[in-house]
C-alpha cells in the first residue's frame, strides 16, 4: 500500500512584475505591530488612502541611464502604499504598484 506523502502549500506568483513594478498581497485592516514595537492603529487607514501588505514578488528594477536601479524592497517585507492595480487569483486579492509608491517597509 503507498503512502502518500504530505505536500506543503507554496505560493508560486502567476504574475510576475516588471521593471520597477511590485506584486503586493493585500492584508486586512488591523493594527500593525513592528519589530522595533511601535504600533500603528487601525486609525491611520480610516480613509482608506494607506493601505498595508505584503511583497510576493518584484520586477528586476527600473532601467535608468542604461542601467537597471536594483529594488529596494524584497519578497516578504511588509510594505505601506497608496494605490495600485488590483488583481484576484485563486481568490485572494493583490496589488500591482510600482515602487515609487511605496511610502514605507514596516521592519
């Protein structure tokens, strides 16, 4: 009798991002804990202009004077944004944005 064996889960981006462009999963409202212990409530996303996430995937950079500008936000940072493209896969939904804007990466 085989036995199967347990597959683990893993996220592989149907999409993958170019340029300066980054795949986003949208997280739900909530207060936000830092590694550094500051707290960022619930309030600060009360317009729904700020928006919290997490980083699936990057593009290569932005190409500038015929060089590409490496990105400085990686897979798994927490990030902060205003707006993107918004996408649905598999049921979960993400964001499309481009670098420039993404005002912070929550450590």
């Amino acid at each position: 009798m085989a036995q199967k064996k347990a597959s683990k889960k893993v996220f592989k981006a149907k999409i993958q991002p170019l340029a300066d462009r980054v795949l986003i999963r949208e997280e739900e409202a909530k207060q936000v804990k830092t590694n550094s212990g500051i707290y960022i409530p619930e309030s600060v996303d009360a317009d729904k202009s700020t928006k919290f996430g997490k980083v699936i995937a990057i593009g290569a950079g932005k190409f500038e004077d015929g060089k590409i500008v490496p990105m400085k936000v990686k897979v798994g940072d927490t990030v902060v944004y205003s707006w993107g493209d918004k996408v649905e896969i598999e049921g979960q939904k993400y964001v499309i944005v481009r670098e420039s804007e993404i005002s912070a990466i929550l450590n």
